[in-house]
C-alpha cells in the first residue's frame, strides 16, 4: 500500500513539473517568436494569409 501512495505521489509531482516547464517554454517561444502573422509564409503579410479558428480547423 505505501508503493502503491509513493508511486502515485512520484507520478503526480512529474505530471506537475511537466506542465510547468511547458508553460515556462511557451511564454520564452511567446517572447521570441512573437505573433504568427504570416510573415514567413510566400508573400509575407501582404498576401492576405488569414489565420483564424476556422481556417485552422482545416
């Protein structure tokens, strides 16, 4: 039974650590890339790529 509590308090720690790394290295990826606006797509932003929940769905 105390394998059983230590395995699943090990297992929740992980699962917590790993949403905070991702967390932390989605906001340093926010922070460098910026907003998508199409810019690296042909045409850049002048070749009115929109982005939007419906075009992502695609």
């Amino acid at each position: 039974m105390q394998a059983s509590t230590h395995r699943l308090q090990s297992l929740i720690f992980s699962m917590f650590v790993i949403v905070l790394c991702s967390s932390q290295v989605n906001r340093l990826i926010d922070a460098e890339v910026g907003e998508d606006r199409g810019q690296m797509l042909p045409g850049c932003v002048e070749a009115g790529w929109e982005v939007s929940t419906a075009t992502m769905e695609l």
